[in-house]
C-alpha cells in the first residue's frame, strides 16, 4: 500500500510539473512586451503614450493567414475582403504567404468564434479578425496566445491587451459628425441617426460619440435612431420609414448607408438639411451635385484598406519586430464645399465603394480598378 501510495504522489508530482512546464510554454508562447518605438514608426502607430509594444518570437515564412470576418451584407465590408485580397495577391506580400484563407460567417458571434478557434487548431500563423463583439473572443484569444498564433483585430476591434488592435478613434468619428452638425444647426432640433450593426464596437463607439457631443452642446436634441446596418439599401429603407412617421427633421448623422439616407429624403421631397456621413463615393457624389441647393454634407470615415494594415501588422509580428498592441489609424475627412471630383469622389465611378481607402503611411494605395478586379466571397 505503501508502495502504491508512493507511485501515485510520484505520478501526481509528475503530472504537476508536466503542466506546470506545458503551462510555462503556453505562457512563452505569447509575445514579449518591450519598449518602443515600433518597427515602422510611421505606420504603425501607437494609440496611446501608454500603449505597450510587442515581440513576437520570429518564425520563417512563408505565413499561413486566415482573415475570419462576420457581417459581410454591405459595401464596406465587401470592399474589405476585396481589399485583403488585392493586398495578398501584391508580389511583395505574396511572397510572404503561403496560404491566405477568407471566411465570413455573418452576424452569429458564436460562428466567427468557431471560425477563428478552427484555424488556430489548422495550425495558422496569424488570424486578422473584424469581430462582431468585442468581449465575446476571450477564450479563443487565450488559445491563441498559447498557441503562438498572432491574432490582429481591426475596425470592430477585442477588448483585450492580449491581442494587437487596428482602428482609426471610431468615438472621434462620431464626435466629428456631431460637432460639425452643431455648427449647422445653431438652435437645436430633430436629428436622424441613422446606426451600424448592433453589438459591435464601432456602432457603440460611433453612438456614443455623437450623443456626447450633442450632449455637451446645450442646445436641446430630439434624436430619432434607426438601425441601418452600413447598408445603403437597409439605410435607405428605414429611412424613409422615419420620415414617413417624424414627417420633419432638421439634420442627420449616418453611420454607414450615407446613398441610401440621402436618396431617402430626396425621394420623399424632404427639404435638404446638413448630413454627417460615411465616405462612400455615392454619398459624395450627391454632395457635390447638390451642394448648391441645400444638401450640406461633412463626410468622414475609416477606408476598408484597414484589412491592409492589420495583415501587413500580422506579418512584421510574426517576422519578429516590434509592433505596438494598439495601432492607431488617421480618418479621411472631407465637408462642403470642398468636394472635388477626381480628388475626392469620382463621379464616372459607381457609387458602392469607399474612397480614402489608402493608407499612404503605411505604403497601402489602391485603385478603384485593382480592388473591384476581387471577389467578395469565402476562400
């Protein structure tokens, strides 16, 4: 008995250590934090003083990648994949891949999680995610810093030190709109706030903005808000359905969908009034094209070419360099009158893609043609 009691201690102790050596390696496995600055200073620019940078243990390429979206059912989006695909298939980036796999599973959180756990478990390097929660990824963020798989989000970022973010200040963002709406309506009065996708960050965080700022204005409010999903045909949609019941608004912030709210109005022979919008090039086609009759536009946004960023941050990480946990992003801007076609919109193009989607700091520039040449689709 003794003898048994002995062996079973001696199996315990040695199970104790194996874990603790497995759990040691878990923890090795993650990045170092180091002092900065970062690699490409210009590029990869930390969010605050504060920020933390990274090092990642080199490994040789070349990279296995997996861009894991959700929500896919808007312009933005689909230019976002086209443009992680232009940008893998550059010669530069390209040889520095070996696989680069897309998957978008829609708005079940539960499915991009899964999403992102199979390719920590096939063995991916790194794993580029717009998440469709921002708090939702904590165990497969653990996994990943186990597992030594870089794990980069951007646009609808993680709540987490333990991954990198990418993002322009999305909170900003809706600041921008609000303040520049208070300037145009120097009384107050009813505004149509036209939201993204519910749950995700960028909608909070763009929400909030806009409501601080009006808050802060002292000026007296009455904000009317429908969900448009950054869709043109979903924002035009309901839209319409709010004037049809307010009859009467005296300005308007929108998200995403910036076409379809403005055809909104213009359909039901709304009178023009200042609009803080995205950067879609439909969007600010209307603008130039009635800024003599009223229509009063500021249009500011965060280009799709973000993807660019994040994959282009997931390679210098797992090359070995340092990169700071928070990549902060500069908006693209631009308000009435300054609408100038060729420059900032382009009126000989469609009216469903994003302008301002480069990143000139970071090398990223993409033409019209080189994006739409992509497919949207799984991969």
């Amino acid at each position: 008995m003794y003898r048994t009691l002995t062996r079973r201690k001696a199996s315990i102790a040695a199970a104790v250590l194996l874990s603790s050596v497995f759990s040691f390696s878990a923890i090795a496995a993650g990045p170092e934090v180091v002092a900065g600055p970062a690699a490409d200073p210009q590029c990869f620019v930390p969010w605050a003083d504060s920020t933390k940078f990274f090092k990642f243990p080199k490994k040789e390429g070349p990279y296995r990648i997996a861009l894991a979206n959700g929500f896919i059912a808007n312009t933005w989006r689909i230019q976002m994949i086209k443009t992680a695909k232009a940008y893998a298939a550059q010669p530069e980036v390209a040889a520095k891949l070996k696989e680069f796999k897309v998957v978008s599973t829609g708005e079940d959180v539960a499915a991009q999680i899964s999403a992102v756990s199979n390719f920590i478990d096939s063995g991916y390097d790194a794993i580029v995610v717009n998440a469709q929660n921002p708090t939702a990824f904590a165990p497969v963020i653990k996994r990943a810093k186990a597992k030594g798989v870089v794990l980069v989000a951007f646009d609808n970022i993680l709540d987490t030190e333990d991954a990198i973010n990418v993002n322009v200040d999305q909170k900003g963002l809706g600041e921008y709109w609000a303040r520049w709406l208070v300037k145009q309506i120097p009384n107050g009065g009813k505004i149509l706030e036209v939201r993204g996708v519910a749950g995700t960050s960028v909608d909070t965080d763009r929400h909030n903005g806009i409501h601080e700022v009006l808050d802060a204005s002292g000026k007296k409010w009455d904000v009317v808000e429908v969900v448009g999903k950054w869709d043109d045909g979903t924002a035009q949609k309901v839209s319409a359905d709010a004037i049809a019941v307010q009859k009467k608004f005296d300005g308007i912030t929108v998200q995403g969908g910036s076409t379809g709210t403005v055809r909104a109005f213009m359909d039901a022979g709304h009178p023009f009034v200042p609009v803080g919008g995205e950067t879609e090039n439909g969007f600010r086609k209307l603008c130039a094209a009635h800024g003599g009759e009223g229509l009063k536009c500021a249009s500011g946004g965060t280009g799709p070419a973000q993807v660019a960023v994040a994959i282009k941050t997931a390679i210098a990480a797992l090359e070995g360099q340092v990169v700071p946990q928070s990549v902060k992003l500069p908006l693209a801007t631009t308000e009435d009158p300054n609408f100038k076609d060729g420059e900032n919109f382009y009126g000989k193009e469609g009216d469903n893609f994003f302008v301002g989607n480069s990143f000139p700091t970071c090398g990223i520039n993409f033409s019209a043609t080189e994006i739409m040449g992509q497919s949207e689709a799984n991969q």
